[in-house]
C-alpha cells in the first residue's frame, strides 16, 4: 500500500466516526449545518496525525472520541474565521462558507455545538490531557491567536511566528500530544515539542504559499513567494526529525506522506 493509499485509508475510518457521531447526536436542528461544516472536503490531517500516533502506542480504540473533538475544534475555529467580523469569506475549498451557505447567526451557533461536544469528547481522558486541551484551543494557544491576528499591525517575523503558534501550531499539539499523554510516556513529551512546533510552523507557511487569497497577512507579508519558500523548506526539514521517534511502519508511512506537500508548491 502506497503512503498516499494508507493516508486515504486513515482518512476514512475518521470519516466514518465523525459520520457515526453525527447521525447518533445530531437531528432536526443543527444537523444540516454540522454535516456541511464537517464534510467540507479537509484532509483531515489533524486527526490522521493523531490516529497513526496511537498506532504507534497501541492506543487506537481509546483515541477515537479525540479524533473527533480535534475535527471538532478545528472545524469550529474555520467557520469562526471566515465569518463577516473575522476574514468575510463567501468560499473555503471552493465550497460556499457555512454562514453563506445557511444564515450568521447559523453559522455561529453551529460553532458554539462544535466546540462545546468537542470538550465532552475529551472529558472522558485524563486531567492531563484535558488541561492541555483546554490550554492550546483556549486562551493561550487559539484563542489568543485569533486576537492577535485580528489585532496586529506592521507585522514583523516575529509578530507572525507567534501567530502561527497559537492559531495553528496549538490544534497540531493537541493531535501529537493527546496519544503521547494517553499513553503516558512524558519522555517523548518532552524529546518530540520542538520538533512539533518547527512542523507547525511550517504548516502555516505552506497554507500561505498556497492561498489564493488577495491579502495575505502571513509569510508572503515579508518575503517574496521565492525567500518564503526557502524559509518554508528550512522548518519542515527540521520537523522531519519528528520521524526519528516512530518505529511502527505504518506511522512512518503516514508522516512520510505529510512531508511529501512540499511537492504541491
């Protein structure tokens, strides 16, 4: 099985849970709009990250509820950023955005059930995980990040590597560390952060490099597309030592996978 077949593979169990999850939880009210939100065409890279660590570890049946509230959180975070009082998107992955597909007040609401059934989701682990949960999708990571990029102004490299670690670095955390935790193992905590952080980082570059957006508030900001490229490649190759800490081949192949979307640019 190739690493893209093995990703596609990974990608639907995830989809047949949320699926699950949806039509037991949700009818009637909500659930058009949470089906919409949902199953907008991501690639569910999050929770793929976080399912093939708990391969690694042995963990899969006690991750599933968190492959979920990470989709959860993630998706409640993109309806919010493309509302009207944050980026006024009409389009995300070519599709109408929830709040022009139904109404706003819709829109906000249906992120408000997200958010709320993600942090029921991960309320059956332990304190451990519920406090990093709680920390990275709250004040000190999301939360705080969404702010700062609404607020800033003159931005500098800096002002937007911040940025990066709280909006988008926090959720990737919370998909490494969660089957960590569960796991137990505090050593790898500690070894794997840095490395984490460099591939979130370098996630954020290559949405920006990929946006077809005419106002581009991140790398591009700076640097021409040639310069944030480079600097691109210079935090993914670092993160690619993240590989070093997985013995199971199938997490190897998943991660091998992810590293290939330097390809796309």
């Amino acid at each position: 099985m190739s690493n893209k077949e093995l990703y596609l593979k990974y990608k639907d169990y995830i989809d047949n849970l949320l699926k699950r999850f949806i039509d037991n939880n949700y009818s009637g009210t909500f659930a058009g709009e949470v089906e919409y939100a949902v199953f907008s065409g991501g690639k569910r890279l999050r929770p793929v990250i976080m399912l093939a660590i708990a391969d690694e570890f042995g963990v899969k049946k006690e991750i599933q509820n968190a492959l979920i509230g990470i989709e959860f959180i993630h998706t409640y975070s993109l309806i919010q950023d493309d509302l009207p009082a944050f980026d006024n998107d009409d389009l995300r992955r070519g599709k109408e955005t929830l709040h022009k597909k139904f109404n706003e007040y819709s829109a906000l609401l249906t992120s408000d059930l997200l958010l709320t059934d993600a942090l029921y989701l991960f309320s059956y682990y332990n304190r451990d995980i519920i406090e990093l949960v709680r920390k990275k999708a709250g004040i000190y990571g999301l939360l705080s990040g969404q702010l700062k990029d609404m607020t800033s102004e003159n931005l500098d490299f800096d002002t937007i590597i911040d940025i990066f670690k709280r909006k988008t670095l926090s959720l990737f955390e919370i998909s490494f560390f969660v089957p960590i935790l569960l796991k137990g193992d505090r050593e790898l905590y500690e070894n794997i952060f840095n490395d984490v952080e460099k591939f979130g980082i370098a996630f954020q570059m290559y949405n920006d490099l990929k946006s077809e957006k005419d106002e581009n508030k991140g790398i591009l900001s700076l640097y021409d597309r040639k310069d944030a490229k480079k600097i691109f490649l210079e935090y993914l190759n670092e993160s690619k030592k993240i590989l070093k800490y997985f013995k199971n081949s199938e997490t190897k192949k998943i991660f091998e996978h992810i590293f290939e979307l330097e390809e796309d640019l």
